[in-house]
C-alpha cells in the first residue's frame, strides 16, 4: 500500500478509530512464505498472538500454514478458523489444565514444554484421558536478540524456556512418563529481530546442543525455530514485505539438519504486520507554548505499542498533502503515556482530518482493550470494504 492508497472517501463513512487491512498485501506475503518454506521443506505455522482478527485468520489458514498457540482461546480461533489440529503447537509457560485438556482432545501436533513441572502435569492429565501427549522442549539458547528487553525470550534470565543445564534432568525423567512422546526441541529467541546475525547465532548454537544430544543417544525428529523476523516500521511503502526468503535462507544454510529430521518455525509479525493500518481522526490542534498538539481519537487503548514499546509507527495524514508542520500525536486516554509520536512531521493537520498509523497488523488490534469504558475498534478489509464479525 503506498501513500495516498487508502480509500478515504469510504472511510469518512467509518467511525473512527478502526483498523483497515490490505488483504493483496497479506496474500502476497503469504505466498512469499509459502514458496520459501516449500523450497526447503519446512514447516510454517502463524504465531496467532500476532493477530486473531477471524477474517485474517481464515486467510492464513487456507494458505496451507499451521498455527501457533499460546492459550487456550488461540487453541479454538485456530480451529474455528479452519486450521487442522494435526498443524497446531502449543506453547507458553503457565499452561492452564483445562487448556491442556483442550490441547489433548483435539490431538493437536504438539506441546511445546516449558518446565519439568509442566511435564508432570500433561502426562497426568494425558493418562487420565487414555492420551499420549506429543511433547518437545522449549530451550533457552541464551542468544541475544538485539531487540527489546520486553520482546527479549531466549536469554537465560526470562521466565520462558528450559536453560540448557536442565535438560539432563528432564531427560533422565522422560522413561517415567508413559504417556509422553518426546519428539524434540523448540526455540524462540525473541521478536521484531531484523539482525539476522541473531538467527545466525541460533543455528550455531543448535548445531553445538544437537550434537551433544546425539552423543548420548537422543535423536531429534522435529526442531522449531520458532519466529521473531521483523518488519520495516520506518518504510512500510517502500519495504512491505520482510526479508523473508533472507530469513530462511540463514536456516538452510548453517542448520546442520539430519535425514528426515522436521524443520518448523512460527512466524506472526512479518505475515500480517504491514497489511494493517489503524484509522484515527484529529478532534483538535492545541496550541501550546512550544509545541503543536494533534489530538486524535484513538488511544493507547486502541494502539498500546507506543506506549508499552516506547514503539514507533509511522503517521501519515491522508486527508491532504502540502505544507508540513510538527506536532505531537497524542489520544485521549487519561494518562500521561497517552502519546503516540512526538515531533511528529505531518501535512499540516486539521480537525476531522484522518491519520493512517502504519504497520499496526500485528499486535494491534489484538491488544486494544476498553479502558476508559471505550468501545472496541471495528475492523475493515480492502477486498470487502465493510466490517466483518
């Protein structure tokens, strides 16, 4: 979507704020993932925390990709969207026993285990359903992603994951487990990582504990890399699509893959990031002594990522061109990190003109909430141009 593609005609029909979805830029960069991962033979499911708007996801799903969950009520958007149980994996480090339980009767593909406590509890809850639970173990590679600190997963200090020194201890414990298939390991180091010097760390650091698990006899059958490619914040228009075929190519490259060994990973932020935008409009240009306020009618409530990312999305004015002034870009959340850009460059900005915040497809609508009692946005499709449930 370039500058000036937006229907705003249309919009100015909408209330404000909302989120607006390019669904050929989605298909195209599903197609983009689809060819990369065919060409080597991996396996890609979609990283549902991202987006679970049910449109987007009933796309997804007929791409052919699987689904990453991570609760419960991913588990069943996933399968109401219509992707299979069989390409489903579960993971997350507080898993409940009724998600678990969900998990089993539906025979998804498997659980990605965070804790040897963890472990006790599915294979509790699989034997008294007569189950046998597909398992393998998210592992802690300590690799620093160079993002941050709040998207940062596979250190050693955050709560996610088993550091590697553990892994003797689950492993001496999985003869106990009657109800337990091991498989193998699962890593996910991080999100919005565009050094793919950190991915390439990852392999090395595979490579080193595969091999140090084959010496003592454990063969891996199925290795997921997880996701954590991101996007170009900066320059939606001009970089709409992530460095995808990059991205897999680090993969196949230094990954010392074994014969008939599976390869998965579970990409959410580069599928449907740049395909969203959310829609505000200006209530008010406040003049302070310093400073130009653009006051709009979205709140973090609508869009948290600036407020608890310190993230930035670029602002366009799409309502007119011609001479720029600065503002700061703020909502009206009563709260002081109400504020979605300062020293904003924008076309100078009027009341009721409309303001596009790019690149909010992931973690965007997903996360907004009714703080302040306000309502949910509504969302909008470019193949459709109406709100769907």
């Amino acid at each position: 979507m370039i500058k000036g593609a937006f229907p705003t005609d249309k919009f100015r029909e909408w209330q404000t704020p909302f989120y607006y979805y390019d669904i050929d830029l989605l298909q195209q960069t599903l197609d983009a993932v689809c060819s990369e991962t065919f060409k080597y033979g991996y396996h890609c499911h979609y990283a549902i925390k991202a987006n679970a708007n049910p449109r987007i996801l009933r796309i997804i799903a007929k791409s052919g990709l699987g689904a990453d969950c991570v609760s419960g009520g991913e588990i069943q958007a996933a399968i109401a969207a219509g992707f299979p149980a069989g390409k489903i994996v579960f993971a997350g480090v507080g898993k409940a026993d009724w998600e678990i339980n969900l998990g089993l009767d539906n025979d998804i593909a498997c659980f990605n285990v965070e804790s040897l406590a963890e472990l006790h509890v599915l294979n509790e809850l699989a034997e008294a359903k007569g189950k046998t639970a597909t398992i393998a173990f998210r592992i802690n590679p300590n690799v620093d992603a160079h993002t941050h600190a709040k998207i940062t997963t596979g250190m050693m200090e955050n709560k996610f994951g088993i550091n590697v020194s553990k892994l003797p201890e689950l492993f001496d414990e999985l003869p106990l487990m009657q109800n337990i298939r091991f498989t193998g390991i699962h890593f996910h180091i991080g999100s919005q990582i565009t050094d793919m010097s950190a991915f390439r760390d990852l392999c090395i650091q595979f490579n080193e504990l595969q091999d140090d698990l084959e010496a003592k006899g454990i063969m891996l059958s199925h290795v997921n890399f997880g996701g954590g490619l991101g996007i170009d914040y900066y320059h939606p228009n001009h970089i709409p699509i992530p460095d995808i075929a990059n991205y897999f190519a680090v993969f196949h490259k230094l990954v010392k893959q074994c014969s008939g060994q599976q390869i998965h990973f579970e990409l959410g932020r580069a599928i449907v990031g740049q395909s969203g935008t959310m829609i505000s409009k200006v209530l008010y240009v406040k003049e302070g002594e310093v400073k130009k306020f653009a006051i709009v009618d979205a709140g973090f409530s609508d869009l948290i990522r600036p407020a608890m990312y310190d993230a930035y999305h670029r602002m366009e004015n799409i309502t007119c061109d011609g001479e720029v002034d600065v503002y700061d870009v703020v909502g009206p959340i009563c709260e002081s990190s109400d504020i979605f850009g300062k020293d904003v460059e924008l076309n100078k900005v009027r009341r009721n003109d409309l303001i596009a915040f790019r690149s909010a497809g992931a973690y965007g609508e997903i996360m907004a909430s009714q703080y302040n009692c306000r309502p949910l946005p509504q969302a909008y499709y470019s193949d459709t141009i109406r709100f769907e449930k």
